[in-house]
C-alpha cells in the first residue's frame, strides 16, 4: 500500500514519460527470429510463451493509457514485419507502433534518429531492452533515455516497467489519449513528404482546400 501512495504522490508532482522504446527478441517474444525463426519464436505456445502474450497485453494496455510505443532491434525488417502480419499470437500489431528502427545499427544513434522523427525529447524516452549489453551502451552514450533494468525472468518485466512509475499520470486527459493518433499522423505526413521531391508538390498532393468565409461577431 506505502509503495503504491508514493507512486499517485509522485505522479502528482512529475511529468510522465511519452513514449516506450521496445527491443524485440526475448522482449516481445521468446528467442532470437534470426535463429529460430518464426515458428521457433515463443509466444504463447507454451507456459514461457504465454508470458510474453501478457507483456504484450501490458504494452498495449499502455497505448491506450496515452503512451507511444516504439520499436528499437536489431534484425531482418521482412522477417519481423512477417511475424507481426502471421503469427496467430502476436497481440500487437505494427500499426500500435509510432516509429520503428529495425537494422544492425547502434541503438543509441537509431533513438536519436527516432526522437527527431517523432519530435519529442530523450528525457521523455524509456528503453526496454532484454540485452544488458544494449543497456549499458544506452546509460553510456544517452543518459538523457531512462533504460530499464529487465531480468531474466519474463514474468517481472511487467513489474520492472510498472516499478518504475514513468508512465503514472494522475492527470490523464484526452490530449493523451489522442497523443498515439496525432503522432502516427505526423509520421504518415512526413513518410509521404520524402517521396516528393520539393515541398509545393508535396502540398498540392494533399489536396487541400481553402474556405474563406467573412468574420461574423
């Protein structure tokens, strides 16, 4: 009961994360896609698997909360994007997600890309990654993102995230709840920008219209 009072106190005086930056292999789902492929991955297939179905439940109860979700792995994009689309137990879908870094680049430099892109601070990121190694690189190179201490144990890390209270908002409001939308918006946007090649084009491609009406008082 002390614990859950200092986290509503606590909500009541700081200013909650935006967006959680998830890895994928051992996070979202058992294994390595890589190496087991999608048929090899656990999720929900057995009593571990099933404990990734309910982070997943988690992370999309949070979504709804108010709180962005993106994807941060290193991986093959067709095969993820293939376990999104197929696997009968994936909860999530890529569509939750707002901006998604999946190549063999450094994380650290892929979350500096992706909080311009989303246009938010890395004060208000938060990385979730099974990999120690990944997290010491994050804490090392961008102090600035909060990253998660996660366990082995798949079935804390609900409670690692939760313990963490960076997404308590004793003061939710429709402009959280809309927060997901306006942002998948704004990327959509900026996707169909780069395949113009000046900016008037772009405009005219939207194909917007103009009412001019006089000011009544």
């Amino acid at each position: 009961i002390s614990f859950n009072l200092v986290r509503l106190i606590s909500a009541s005086f700081s200013t909650p994360k935006k967006c959680l930056v998830l890895d994928l292999d051992n996070t979202l789902w058992g294994g390595v896609l890589g190496e087991d492929g999608m048929s090899g991955i656990k999720l929900g297939n057995n009593y571990e698997g099933s404990k990734f179905v309910e982070f997943q439940k988690y992370i999309l109860s949070l979504k709804k909360r108010g709180v962005l979700l993106s994807i941060l792995s290193k991986n093959n994009s067709d095969d993820v994007k293939k376990v999104f689309k197929e696997h009968d137990r994936m909860i999530l879908k890529l569509s939750d997600f707002v901006n998604t870094k999946i190549n063999w680049e450094d994380k650290h430099k892929n979350i500096l890309l992706m909080s311009k892109e989303i246009g938010i601070g890395l004060n208000s990121m938060v990385f979730f990654d099974d990999s120690k190694i990944e997290r010491e690189a994050m804490k090392n190179f961008l102090p600035e993102v909060l990253t998660i201490e996660v366990g082995k144990n798949v079935s804390n890390y609900i409670d690692n995230i939760e313990h963490t209270g960076s997404f308590d908002n004793s003061n939710l409001t429709k402009e959280d709840l809309d927060r997901t939308k306006k942002y998948e918006i704004q990327n959509q946007a900026k996707i169909l920008e780069k395949k113009f090649v000046n900016k008037n084009e772009f405009l005219k491609s939207l194909k917007m219209i103009s009412i001019i009406k006089p000011v009544s008082v």
